[in-house]
C-alpha cells in the first residue's frame, strides 16, 4: 500500500519564476492538504483540497493556488517566486469520507528559490 | 497561533521511556490530541490522537489527564531512532479534515 508520494524531491528556481509541485495521495484517501516549512519552524497550512475544490485556506497571498484531479491527486502551484518561498513543501492526505481523517504526510519537496 | 504548549527540547537515554509532556489548557470538547514527529528533512509522521481515554497503539501511548488540559506522549523504550522533534496539535475532527496548527515542538534527543 503506497504512501503519500510528492514529485520531484528536489527543485532550484530563480526568483521571479514558475514552479509547480505534485503530490499523490496514500490509497483510499480523497483529501490532500499542502503545508509550508521553512528551516526551524514548524510546517504552516497553505491550503487543502477536497473534490476538487479548494475547502480551506491558510494566510498565503494569491501567488499560492492549487487544483486536485478526479483521482484525487494535487498540484501546488507557486507563481512570480521570491527568496522567501524557498521552504520544504509538504502533501498530506486523509479521507474525509470514512470519519476517520487522520493526516499523512509525504516526504516533501525541498525547493530553493536563488 | 498553536494551542499548545511544549518544552523546546528534552534528552533520554537510550532503552529508557521518553516522556514528553504538553500543555493544551484552552482545548474544547470537540478537540482531539494529535502527536507528531518529524526526523530531520523528512515529511512529519502520524504517532496517535486521542479525545478523552488514553490510547496505545505499536508505537507510543498517549495519556490525557481528566481534565483534558494537558497530555504526555510515552516511547517505552526510546532507541537512537527516535531523535526527532516532536508536535502535540489539538485540532477539531469533525466536518471533514480540519487543517493543522503545528507550533515549535520538542526536540527530543535519544543519548546512547
């Protein structure tokens, strides 16, 4: 049973670019949630998805948007990057469906923004 | 803001139990206790939650007190394997999966 898988693991961007980050959900999950971590602090909640819509957002500006397929996967999409988005971006999934919605998390994606 | 509140870090020896306190004196009746933890650059894994009763599981137990205002996190035999940080999270489980609200953790350091 695959967990939570996050593409790619590591990524180097310019300021002022472009970057999207892909996550895919443990099996049987509908729900994925996309938290930010910069160096020392704990993850901070950017945004969650659930059919396919945005359900809940944390206090990121609008250069954060996402979107989650009919298979239930996500993409976090970061535009116009600045120095201050580099962070380790982490997917986590759980099923709202089933009551039992406990969050788990992927490995994260390490982006560094030069 | 996190509603809880931890040590910055603790130390444990080796095959000794960890015990790892946290303060939540403003949770609500619909809240529950979440523990996390975090080895370094790794994704945060799941540890146990609990609402009232204490609770166990292969990896840890968790005890909440009567009032529910704080709760400790047990390893019973703590290995070199579990130097992590740690997150306690009270969160609300209902209406779907409510986001988390992670704070500074403890830092727990394992000694041979």
């Amino acid at each position: 049973d695959a967990g939570v898988t996050q593409s790619p693991t590591h990524l180097i961007k310019t300021r002022g670019q472009q970057v999207t980050l892909r996550c895919s959900p443990k099996s049987g999950h509908d729900t994925v949630s996309w938290y930010q971590q910069a160096l020392g602090q704990g993850p901070q909640f950017i945004f969650q998805y659930y059919e396919e819509e945005e359900r809940q957002r944390g206090n990121f500006p609008d250069r954060f948007s996402g979107h989650q397929f009919p298979n239930y996967s996500s993409e976090l999409n970061v535009n116009a990057l600045l120095l201050g988005d580099s962070a380790l971006y982490l997917c986590a999934s759980s099923l709202i469906a089933g009551g039992e919605d406990t969050q788990y998390f992927g490995p994260g994606t390490r982006l560094t923004v030069l | 803001d996190a509603k809880t509140t931890q040590p910055t870090s603790m130390d444990c020896a080796e095959g000794r139990a960890a015990n790892l306190p946290c303060n939540h004196s403003t949770i609500s009746g619909n809240e529950y206790v979440y523990w996390y933890r975090q080895i370094h650059s790794q994704g945060p894994q799941y540890i146990i939650h609990g609402l009232k009763n204490n609770e166990t599981n292969e990896m840890a137990s968790l005890i909440i007190t009567e009032d529910r205002k704080s709760s400790t996190l047990i390893l019973p035999h703590a290995t070199l394997r579990d130097t992590a940080v740690y997150y306690c999270i009270v969160r609300a489980s209902f209406q779907g999966a409510q986001k988390l609200v992670f704070g500074q953790g403890t830092r727990l350091t394992i000694n041979p």
